[in-house]
C-alpha cells in the first residue's frame, strides 16, 4: 500500500446553538478534514479543531503548516499493514517555525493538523487490512496495561454557561434521559457559581449524578481554595483547569489540601507537558482530546503515562466535532480501560452538519455501542462536505 493523494478541507460548521465557558464563546467552528486515498482504492478520512488559547493553532497557521510541510512526501513510503501505517504516522514532521512560542516549546503546536493527517491515514490502513480503528490499541505497545475491548461505552452530559431557565431545562433532560455524570462549566464572569450547583443539585441530586467541574482557567491560585470552599458542599468529583497554563505549577502546593482531584486539560496537550505534571505533582487526571494531543496514537501514549504514573484520565471532546472524531472517540473509548469520564458523540445534539452518514450520537442514558466496520466504520456525506468547505487544497505523492 501507498498514499496515492491527500485532500484537505477547511470547513465551517455552524453549530444549533451558542456554548459559552470562561474561555471562549462559539457558535461554529473553523475545522480541517483531511482525505487520504491509497494506491489501492482505499479512503480514509481524519478531521482535526485548532483552538489558540489551547494549542495557539487557528484555521490558517494550521492551513499553511498543511501547505509548506510536504505531507504527501511525508506519508508517501509504501506500507504493508496497520502496525507499519502507526510507525509512519510517528514521523510526521509539520514545518513549525522556529521562534519563542510557547506551544512550539511545550511540542502541541499542530497538533490539530497532525491528528487529522494521522487518523486519515490510520483509516485507510484499517479499512485495508479490514479491522476497526480500535485495532490500534492493540498494535501498540505502550497501550499494553491499558487494553481493554468494551462492546459498549457510556458518555457523560455538559452544562455549559446558560441563563437560570435554560440551565434547569438542561439538568431535567439530562436526569430524564438517564445520564450518570454531568460536567459543569463553572469561573464565567457573569454566573454566581454556587446559586448554578445549588439550582442543578435540585435536580440532579448526590447519589443520582456525579458531579464535576470546569473552571477553563478563570481562577488563580491564590482565589482557588475560597472559590472550590463554595463549591465544595455540592459533591464535585474533580476539578478541570481551574488557572492558567503560566500559574499552573502553582498547584502543586494545593493539590493535596483542597479535597477535590485536580484534572489538567489546556495544561495537558502533548507528552512534554505530561511528563512536566507528573514530575510537579500538580494533578489527578489527565483530559485528554484526540486533536488537542495529536491524534489516536499521542492519545494511547498520554493514557499509558497516566496508567503508569498512577493518575486518572477522561476522554475528552472539542466543542463542534462532527461524526469524524466522534467515530475516532468511541473507537479510543471502546479499546482503552478506566477511562474515568467520557466525552464526545453530541453529533445531533450540536452540530447542523455531522459529515457521516450514520449519526453516531448517544443513546439514553449516554450509552453508544462500538463501532464495528473497518476503519472508522463511518461513510462521509459527500453533499454535506461540500455545503460546509471554506477552500480545499490537494496534494499527489509523485511516483
């Protein structure tokens, strides 16, 4: 086997309404999709969300990265299998500018780009050697204590900042349809957060629904321990980036005395800032994202680290990921043990155009089965793809 042809789109997709968090405030969402085509008819399809304030990627440094950095020559050496497929993702090498950025340092900048480049590939081998993309699990050996197949998962709910009646509104569907964890967005500068937890708590009560929250860097540590003593009383299960990335060392010296699990998400984008976490003791769990961390592999590898390192992680999702990645989540889901909390799969709840054929969004109770067909186990929805694509550019590996 050998790539023959990569396509990459950037596409626009609006989403059924505004999410709002301390960070950022959307209501679409500038992604890359990435094509790969084999030499032998095989298509595979990755999808990639830069997001600045998380991995200091937008739409069009990620767009020149994928234009200047010869992908197609990259990818182009022939391959057997999926085990030879994952080494060649490995040197994927992104033509990053030298200079003093931060996210180049800490080895997360394009990482939106290599997550779409690399799981287009990994889905055209699959499809090749016609196992599901959970394969990879197995194939890898780092991901050896953390294997485990599951013929079903079971996602958790979000609330993100809302007025007080549709809040209430999101909390009763989220008890009627039977979720068993909820997150909530937390720090927003015009929400009383202890009023939120009490008026969600009525609904969603200790016992029935773990609760946990997301602070997306609006605290600091010298306000964290008065903010979480409010907050506390409500059964919070952990805390999500609760400061900024720069203050983030500074808990190291709350961890162990403010009761509640610290998990890092802008803090936690690549191997370098994992081994730094661990070696600071600043936290519990590890939220990790497919196109945040760098795709399928990356992501087996941050698992495997916490595992050993005796922490906790979820899988976590970006806001606007269409069925592409919500296909990728549940195959990492459905292959990887003790995931602590899940995310993904919001396809019809979220985005007008999911690109899939199938809609991949959880059932009741945020149960969702394993996907079973090679590869992704998914068929793009050609029309939508192109309702939805901003320009395209395309590259053939010359024989």
């Amino acid at each position: 086997m050998q790539l023959r042809r990569l396509t990459a789109y950037h596409v626009r997709i609006p989403l059924k309404h505004k999410v709002r968090h301390a960070s950022h405030a959307r209501e679409e969402t500038d992604s890359l999709v990435v094509r790969c085509e084999l030499d032998n008819g095989a298509i595979g399809w990755g999808e990639g969300l830069p997001r600045p304030y998380v991995t200091g990627e937008t739409i069009d440094n990620v767009w020149s990265l994928v234009a200047e950095s010869d992908l197609a020559r990259q990818l182009g050496q022939p391959f057997d299998n999926l085990t030879q497929a994952i080494n060649l993702t490995d040197q994927i090498k992104l033509k990053v500018a030298d200079g003093d950025c931060p996210f180049v340092e800490r080895g997360c900048f394009g990482n939106s780009a290599r997550c779409a480049m690399e799981l287009s590939l990994l889905d055209a081998a699959a499809r090749s050697d016609g196992v599901p993309l959970s394969r990879i699990t197995e194939l890898l050996p780092e991901a050896f204590a953390i294997r485990e197949s599951k013929p079903q998962v079971r996602y958790s709910a979000a609330i993100t900042a809302m007025s007080p009646w549709a809040t209430a509104v999101r909390a009763w569907k989220i008890r009627l349809y039977g979720f068993h964890q909820c997150k909530i967005k937390v720090g927003v500068a015009d929400v009383e957060d202890a009023d939120l937890l009490r008026r969600i708590r009525k609904i969603l009560p200790v016992g029935r629904v773990d609760l946990r929250i997301d602070a997306n860097e609006a605290w600091r540590c010298e306000n964290l321990e008065s903010k979480l003593a409010l907050l506390r009383p409500f059964g919070i299960t952990s805390l999500e980036q609760p400061v900024p990335h720069q203050d983030v060392a500074g808990l190291a010296r709350l961890r162990g005395r403010i009761g509640v699990p610290l998990m890092l998400d802008e803090s936690l984008c690549s191997l370098t800032d994992a081994h730094r976490a661990i070696e600071s003791g600043i936290c519990d769990l590890f939220n990790i994202r497919l196109s945040k961390c760098g795709g399928f592999v990356s992501s087996l590898r941050l698992s495997a680290l916490a595992h050993q390192a005796g922490l906790g992680y979820q899988l976590g999702c970006q806001v606007g990921e269409t069925g592409i990645l919500s296909a990728a989540g549940r195959h990492f889901a459905c292959s990887v043990a003790n995931i602590r909390y899940l995310e993904g799969s919001y396809d019809r709840h979220l985005v007008r155009e999911r690109l899939t054929v199938q809609d991949l969004t959880f059932g009741r109770r945020g149960l969702a089965p394993a996907l079973q067909g090679p590869g992704l186990g998914i068929d793009i929805d050609e029309a939508a793809l192109r309702r939805v694509t901003v320009r395209e550019q395309s590259s053939r590996v010359t024989p």
